[in-house]
C-alpha cells in the first residue's frame, strides 16, 4: 500500500476523535525529545538558564508556571521557530537545531491563533493536508484538475475536516473567515489545524486559554482522547495547573527561565523540592508558616512544643512550614481537637467561598506568623452557622505538614508534637 493510500485509509469519525484505521496508527511516527542545557537571552533579559529535559516518545508532558518564567520561549524553540543562545534539541534521536521548522514534522499550536485572515475556516484546516496530500500541480484550480485521483483526495480531506470541525464545534463556521469569528473560536480552528496532520510531535501554546469554561472541558477531553488514540509526544504549555496535572503524564514546573522540578502530578503534589513548587501545585495554595528553630531538634507554633525529626544537627534559624488547605480540620467549639498528634490553632474566618462540593475557607489566624490559613471542608462537613467574622479552631497533624528552609528548599524532616505517640526516638527521621 502507497503512503498516500494508508493516509487515505484513515478517517475521523463524526462527534468523537476516534480513528477507524489501524493502519492509520501504524504510520505514525512518536519522537522523544532531548532538550540540553538551552540558553536565551533577549538583549540583556537571560530568559531561560541552561534548562534541560527529556520527553519520551508517545509521552505528554506540561510546562507550568508563571507568566514570563520561559515556557512558552522554551516550546518555540523546540519548534524551531526561536534559535537557542546555546544547547541543543533532538527530536527521534536526530540534531535538529540546524532544521527549519516544517522539516521537524512537529505541529503547534499558538496562543495568538496565527490563522490565515484570508482563508475560510474550511480552508485554514485543511491547507496543512492539502500541502501534503496534494502535489504543485494539483493545488492548482484548472491544471489539478486533469491530475487522476484528485477530486477523491480532495473528498476525503473535506471528510476529515467536517469531522474534525464538528468535533470541535465548528461544523457551522467552516465557511467564515477569521474576521468573522469569536477569540474561542479563533482559537479552536488553530486546535483543528494542529490535530488534522500527522506530526511526530505536537505543541501546544496554551490552547485552551480563550474558550469558555465549558468548552475548555470539551476540549481538554478532545485533547486527552487524542493523545490516547495517537500515542504522539505531546509538550503543553499552560498557566492553569488543573490542566497540567488532568492532561500530563508528567509535569514541569518552571520559574525564572529554569526548571524547578519535573515529575508526575502526584509526586508535584506530594513531594515538592521547594517552596515555590508547593504553591504553584495545589488548589487552593498550600498555606505558609514561620517556626522559630532552636537547633536541638526544637520549636514552637503558638504554645505548642513541636520536634523535628531529622533536623537535630541542624542550626538555629528560622524555618518555614506548608499545610495543605485539605489537612486543616475546623471546629466551632472552644479549644477545638486536644488530641495528642494534632496542634490547635484559634482563627477568625475571614473569607468564605462556597465551591458546591465544598467550602474553601480563610482563616486569620493572630498567634502565628504571617497567619493566613486556606481550609478545604466538604459542604456535607461544614459546621453550622459558620460565616465571615466567625471565630474557630484549626487542626492540622504536624506529621502531614512540609518543611522547607527559608531560601525555599525542601527538607527531609518530620514535625511532631512533643509527648505524641509519634514522637519518639526510634521513629526520627
């Protein structure tokens, strides 16, 4: 079978991404990616300091992190689009830092759209198969008309197009021109251009931030089923955590044009390397407090004798310690949880947010330091007649909480209250 006849084989059916072919499948082609010490400057701004990564073939990976940390610099030069200062990128085990963009067979989709303004929707999905698909001559209106076999080309390319377009909500726009659509739908005709080629790697530029909130689920789950469907290397770009952490299989936390930890969601949530890490992953944000350190294993949060386990040789100084707003147990009676392994804390709530499922509160809390404290509490649990203005108690297991040093970096040790079943010799570290 000719490589333009398994093309022709494959075929999106309507209302789902779902691809009949198996031949389809077998012609494509997942690349792994190596990134390698890449370095940019812009003029004097060094916006990316020797950042290095390595997807695996068929992988999805997500750079997250604040606006101007290098994500999306990162992802144009992968796509060739940018020249690294320094570095180099591999695609499939092949040097492309010499190639140009379209001989890297990556697809991207941009942020900013970069849609052809003269173009129907119909035509900007469909130039990318119409180039590969179709020969010089028989992209033109009369000579291609005498080549044999182009008017079925042609049909089965409008096949994947309708389809593709009708998954993405855009079955009644095919014939408008960009100046004629809303941003969203800007947005999803770049989405569509992307996912109708057959690149060996697929870039995304935070696709989904122009779309409203219920079609940036659909289109979520359109971008899951593809990657399932296709097994292609995705890297994904996005501010949203929520995104990265339901789409990837790995994570890449950036900041400041470096990468602070790449991992699965769970290990980002679970064991950050940093501070600044457990803030970014996380909603709502972890919550930040500061414990005087004595250096013999010691300290104190608000009367409570705490120990830390692992930190004995350690020198006095301030320490940092991070609850996660589910870990924070509320209760309106005085005193609140005594028990042995827990540490009690009065706080006044200040905000209330009802989440359906659940509440989110923020309590200020005046015996601890900065003493902002973010509570998550199921609706079904949330105790009555709490509200703004409202004074309770907050509990949390210091067994649960994350100690980080002040520059930020995660430290290897266990805080317990002093006299608790946990805290005994034989169980430090």
């Amino acid at each position: 079978m000719s490589r333009d006849s398994r093309r022709l084989s494959s075929n999106l059916n309507l209302g789902r991404l779902k691809f009949r072919s198996t031949s389809f499948q077998a012609t494509r082609v997942s690349d792994s990616i190596a990134i390698c010490e890449i370095t940019k400057s812009f003029g004097s701004n060094r916006v990316l300091h020797e950042v290095s990564l390595s997807v695996r073939a068929g992988e999805f990976v997500s750079l997250v992190g604040p606006s101007g940390c290098g994500k999306s610099t990162l992802l144009r030069i992968i796509a060739g689009l940018s020249r690294q200062d320094s570095g180099s990128i591999t695609l499939g085990g092949r040097a492309v830092d010499e190639l140009s963009p379209h001989q890297r067979r990556v697809a991207m989709v941009f942020q900013n759209f970069a849609l052809y303004p003269h173009m129907t929707v119909r035509e900007n999905v469909a130039t990318p198969l119409r180039m590969s698909r179709l020969g010089p001559i028989e992209r033109q209106p009369w000579l291609g008309a005498l080549i044999p076999g182009r008017t079925a080309r042609l049909v089965a390319i409008e096949r994947e197009v309708r389809a593709l377009c009708d998954t993405l909500g855009l079955g009644s726009l095919l014939d408008r021109k960009p100046g004629q659509l809303s941003g969203g739908q800007r947005q999803r005709v770049a989405l569509a251009r992307a996912m109708v080629r057959e690149p060996s790697v697929f870039l995304m530029d935070e696709p989904l931030s122009n779309l409203d909130a219920k079609l940036r689920l659909q289109v979520r789950d359109d971008i899951a089923e593809l990657h399932r469907r296709l097994g292609a290397t995705f890297v994904y770009v996005t501010h949203d955590q929520i995104e990265a952490m339901t789409l990837s299989d790995r994570v890449a936390v950036m900041d400041a044009g470096r990468i602070l930890q790449l991992g699965t969601p769970a290990e980002l949530y679970a064991n950050p390397s940093c501070l600044a890490v457990a803030r970014f992953i996380g909603s709502p944000p972890i919550s930040v407090l500061t414990l005087a350190f004595d250096g013999r294993g010691r300290t104190d949060l608000a009367g409570h004798p705490l120990v830390l386990h692992g930190l004995e040789s350690r020198s006095a100084g301030p320490l940092s310690i991070g609850i996660r707003p589910e870990h924070l147990k509320i209760a309106t009676t005085v005193g609140g949880d005594q028990s042995s392994d827990r540490v009690s804390l009065p706080a006044r709530v200040c905000r209330a947010e009802n989440h359906g499922a659940d509440w989110v509160l923020a309590l200020e809390a005046e015996a601890v330091e900065p003493g902002l404290l973010l509570c998550r509490v199921p609706s079904d649990a949330l105790p009555s007649g709490i509200g703004v203005g409202a004074w309770v108690t907050a509990s949390f297991r210091p067994s649960e909480a994350l100690v980080f040093e002040p520059g930020g970096r995660r430290l290897a040790a266990r805080l317990h209250r002093l006299g608790s079943a946990a805290c005994v010799p034989s169980g430090a570290g």
